[in-house]
C-alpha cells in the first residue's frame, strides 16, 4: 500500500525508495502493537475483540494490497533486468507467500476468538500474531537490505509512481487518510516534509484540515490509552 505521489514536485531521475522504508514501518508497528493489544483483551469483551478483529483485517488488507503490488509491478522488472540478483528477487516472491500463509492462519484463528473473547482462544491467537511479526520482520529487513538497493538501480521514477497510485487505486476511499496518518506517524521530519511534498496540494490541505484530526481518533480508538504520543497538530 502506498499513497499517490503522481502529482509531486518535479520528477526524480530516481525512484523514492526511502517511501518503501516509511510504509514499511507501519507492518513493522502494528504486527506487534495488536498482537500486545489482543492479549490483554479481558475474557468475555466481545465489544473490544471485535473492534480489535476489525483492526486486524484492515492491516491485512494493506499488507496484502502492499505485497501484490511488489508481486505484480517490482519484481518482474527485477527478473528481466538484474539476472546476476535473481535469487535475491525470489526469495521475496517466497517469502510473500509464506507470509499469506501466515495470514490464513490468523485469520482462522480470528473469528473464533472474536466472537466469545475466551482466554484459550485469545493466546493461540496471540502466538500465531507473534510468529507473524517475527517472519514479518525479518522478510522486511532483508527486502530493504537486499533487494532495495536493486529498485534504486533497475526501476525508474515512474515505475516505482506507478506501484503508488495502484495501492491508492485499491486502498478503499474511507481508509486513505488513516494510511497516510500511518506513514507520518514514525517518520522523521525530513521524511515527512518529502512525502508531504509530493502530493497535491488539494490532498496536503485535506490531511491538515481532516486527516490529522482522522487519524488521532481512529489511534484512540484502537490503542485506547495507549495512544504512543502522537505528533501535535503541525507534523
């Protein structure tokens, strides 16, 4: 999942790879801020298992949406282009797979779980939550380590804009601002001040006026008080 930057500032020679980086760290934070946020969900709170389930799905989504995007746009340009570095391509063709076998296993997990809240179900839950993030992780680590450095030298700007607008194109229209809150949330100031560049001014005017406010309410409403102190008005 990425967030339209077709209408940026005048066009890099290069792709933005630090974008990849930013995103990135959304799987990174939230793999492991909801397996914390289900384990402690009291037996019987069939209210908050819901909405924590809901969070769930909608991380799974832009992991997914993130990944097919990779699958279908990057790494067949990778193939064709960087043959000494084709092993390094397709171990993360792999490792995407094992990842959404990962995914099909929380998912069967999920929905018991979410409809009684019970303890048992609760920490297999928990454990599969845990190994996903484990695998998760280390699959990113390798892709920006590894592979990364690949895009920057084989994938043009508008290649690596095209990836973007597809994950906008098919992120739904009610959770597009709360994916751009999520990108700013852990940047750095130069990060945020070159991602924030790159979009319309329309969209930059939107998340000042909407989107902060947007995202602060829906952070409320997942972590409850843990809130992680969120940037002030102004990031």
């Amino acid at each position: 999942m990425a967030i339209d930057t077709s209408r940026s500032t005048p066009l890099a020679p290069h792709p933005y790879t630090q974008e990849m980086e930013m995103i990135h760290r959304i799987f990174r934070r939230e793999s492991l801020l909801l397996a914390k946020l289900i384990g402690a969900v009291d037996e019987g709170d069939v209210r908050r298992a819901g909405l924590l389930a809901e969070a769930w799905r909608t991380y799974a989504l832009g992991l997914h949406l993130h990944h097919a995007g990779e699958d279908d746009l990057v790494w067949p340009k990778l193939l064709e282009r960087a043959e000494l570095d084709a092993a390094r391509v397709q171990r993360m063709e792999a490792q995407h797979h094992e990842l959404s076998a990962g995914l099909e296993r929380v998912e069967k997990l999920l929905e018991p779980w979410a409809s009684t809240a019970s303890v048992p179900a609760r920490d297999d839950l928990v454990q599969a939550l845990v190994e996903h993030n484990r695998t998760l992780c280390s699959h990113l680590d390798e892709e920006e380590r590894e592979v990364m450095p690949l895009v920057a030298q084989h994938i043009s700007a508008a290649e690596w804009r095209e990836v973007g607008e597809r994950g906008l194109a098919e992120t739904p229209r009610n959770k597009r601002l709360i994916a751009l809150g999520a990108i700013l949330e852990d940047a750095s100031d130069e990060e945020r001040a070159e991602f924030l560049g790159r979009l319309p001014g329309p969209a930059r005017l939107v998340w000042r006026l909407v989107g902060q406010r947007q995202y602060r309410s829906h952070v409320r409403r997942i972590r409850g008080e843990d809130s992680r102190g969120l940037r002030q008005p102004g990031w």
